[in-house]
C-alpha cells in the first residue's frame, strides 16, 4: 500500500482573556482568510456564535528529520483568547505506508517544529497586540499532530480504508510503538474510529488523529478537532490556576483573621474572591458556548468523542468543584465579616447603656 498525505503540528496557547477578532483582520490584512466553521451539508447542526478567525503565514524551509522539508505556517484565533499555531508538512510523493510512518513521526517528534511554532506565536502576538485583552502567554500548551491521507495506490479495487488501516498497521504512527501491542490495549486505544461514506476513515488517540479523506476541501474533522483542542487547554489552564489560588487564599484568610479590625479584614479579599469568581465562571460559559451541537450527525459525534477523549468532562468537575470551594468560601467569610461587625455594634450599645447608667449614678 501506497500513501500520498501529509502532517500537520498543532500547539495552541492561551495568549490572553479576550481576543477581537474583528480588529485583528486590519491589523493583519492578507493574511486574514475569514472566519471558519464546518462546510459540509451538516455544517447547520453547528451552533458557533463567533467563529475562529484563520490565518495563513507562509511558507518555510525546515530541516526536519535530518531532511530539508518545506512546511506551511497558519494560525487560527478563537475569541476566548487561544491562539493555535499550525505546521503542515506534505510528504514528498506517494510513499509506502512504512515510509509515510517513518515521515510522520520524524515531523511529530522533530525539536523544530515546536522551536519555529513559537517563535512564529510571538511573531504574530506582535502584530496583533492591540486585538488582545490582558495579553500575556500562559504556561499551559497543547499540542497535536493530525496525519492526513488524500489518496492511496496499490490496493485492491473497492478496498475501504476501515479495512487497510487497521489497528496493527495504526500502532507505529499514531502511539509512537514499535512493539506488536496485546489485543485488548489496541482495542482500548484505537476505540474512537469514524467513518461516514466508504472511502474516508478517522482514527482519534491522546496524542494523534488520522484523517483519510479523498476530497482536498473538506478539512471540517481537522477544525472540530482543533476547537477541541482549543477548549481543552482553556480547562486545564483555569483548573491549574485555581489549584495555585486555593492555597493562597486560605493563607490569606488566616493571616487577615489574626489582624485587629476584623470587621474590616476581610472587605478586600471579598471583593477580589468576588471578582476572581466572576471572571473564572464568564470565561468557561465563554468556552463552554463557543461551538454546539444540535444533531447528531459524523461531524459532530467525532467533535464529542474528542472531548471525550481528552477527558473534558473531567477538567470540568474539577472547576465545578474548586469553585464551589470559592464560593463557600466567600459565604463564610462574608457571614464571619457580618457576625463581627454585629458583635462590634453589640458592643457600642452596651458601652453606651453603661455610659447612660453611669451619668445618672452621677446625677
């Protein structure tokens, strides 16, 4: 079997809270390509209030692998502040189906590939700037790699790629192994496999994807797999952040607790804990709304199987939780502040009872 595709890198970043993409296009000018959203015919069972904005970067020449390769740059920005940087090697010619493995996993684990994506982020930051709100690179990254296969020669007529690409002949290329796997483990890694019409197949992993598909225009499985990316990394990175300020704040909260004006102790970290609250909750609605699904059609069922996959639900309960812990933490410190503020006016009646008392005594 012969194979004529191609592989793309992907690493997405968290660049800042908010990106306007309406004033990234003049500020970027040719190289904006329009706002992207599924093209198939089941593209209306997809609900995205505002599209990515894509972008195209241009050509360069990597050595990669020991080879001079030349690899397309292109971006694309979601307004809930991810920038994914994308790499896209073709491969040179029709190759056996050994060769295209060897070629996607030299690019995949290549060490230029990430230093150029990088580089190209803060490349592009630079010029779109102005667009982002509270810019700031966080240290969370995800990274993909999707291998594609356009055509194939040297197989049987009417063969279907379900039956070529197998679980076995996957092994190499998509978990990096080049020991034969026991039944069962394939089983369990290969599970998310789609296929619509006869000739196009999708294999989804942790790490990889493999995209068979004839039709050159169609890349709708690469952009839901991506926006799935995109929302992953927006999970992780708020789930990291409020594993680093739950600490802190019960540090906090012990340190302003031993202060003397406790009915005032507290006023400011209320209003940050408030804030801190807000913001968190607006930015996963924000993702959380970003891209729907209103029918259960092949796109779709692969968008959900990729979230899935990267365990999305998980990272979701694992917010869900550490804001409930915020929350009830701004409960009880709120109704500690308000018990000693209610203690302190106590305290003044009774001082000016006794004062009362006193000065008829005198009288």
């Amino acid at each position: 079997m012969h194979v004529l595709g191609s592989a793309t890198a992907y690493r997405l970043y968290d660049v800042g809270y908010f990106i306007d993409l309406e004033a990234v296009t003049p500020l970027l000018g040719d190289a904006a390509q329009g706002r992207s959203k599924p093209v198939r015919t089941e593209a209306r069972a997809f609900l995205i209030p505002n599209p990515p904005l894509s972008l195209a970067l241009g050509e360069r020449t990597l050595i990669i692998a020991g080879a001079p390769r030349v690899v397309r740059l292109s971006a694309r920005l979601f307004d809930f502040g991810v920038c994914s940087i994308r790499m896209t090697a073709s491969a040179p010619g029709m190759l056996a189906w050994d060769e295209f493995t060897t070629f996607g996993t030299g690019f995949g684990a290549a060490p230029e590939v990430g230093e150029t994506l990088r580089a190209e982020l803060d490349h592009l930051l630079d010029r779109i700037r102005p667009a982002i709100q509270r810019l700031a690179i966080a240290p969370v990254v995800e990274d993909y790699v999707v291998f594609r296969i356009d055509a194939i020669a040297g197989v049987a007529p009417g063969s279907s790629p379900s039956a070529l690409f197998g679980d076995e002949v996957l092994v190499r290329l998509l978990l990096g192994e080049t020991r034969e796997l026991a039944p069962v483990a394939r089983r369990e890694l290969f599970a998310h496999r789609f296929s619509y019409y006869a000739d196009d197949l999708t294999v989804l992993t942790w790490d990889n994807a493999l995209v068979v598909e004839p039709r050159p225009d169609d890349v709708d499985i690469e952009f839901v797999i991506e926006f799935a990316n995109a929302q992953l990394l927006e999970l992780r990175l708020y789930d990291a952040q409020l594993d680093a300020e739950l600490p802190a704040l019960y540090e906090r909260v012990a340190h302003r607790r031993r202060g003397p004006y406790l009915t005032r102790a507290f006023r400011p970290l209320l209003a940050q804990l408030q804030a801190r609250l807000a913001e968190i909750t607006e930015i996963v609605e924000r993702v959380d709304n970003a891209f729907k699904i209103t029918d259960d059609v092949y796109v779709a069922r692969i968008y959900t199987s990729a979230l899935e996959l990267f365990r999305e639900r998980t990272w979701r309960r694992g917010i869900d939780r550490k804001l409930d812990i915020l929350r009830e933490t701004y409960a009880m410190l709120n109704d500690e502040a308000q018990g000693a503020r209610a203690e302190v006016l106590e305290l003044i009646i009774v001082l000016l009872i006794a004062g009362e008392m006193i000065m008829g005594l005198l009288k």
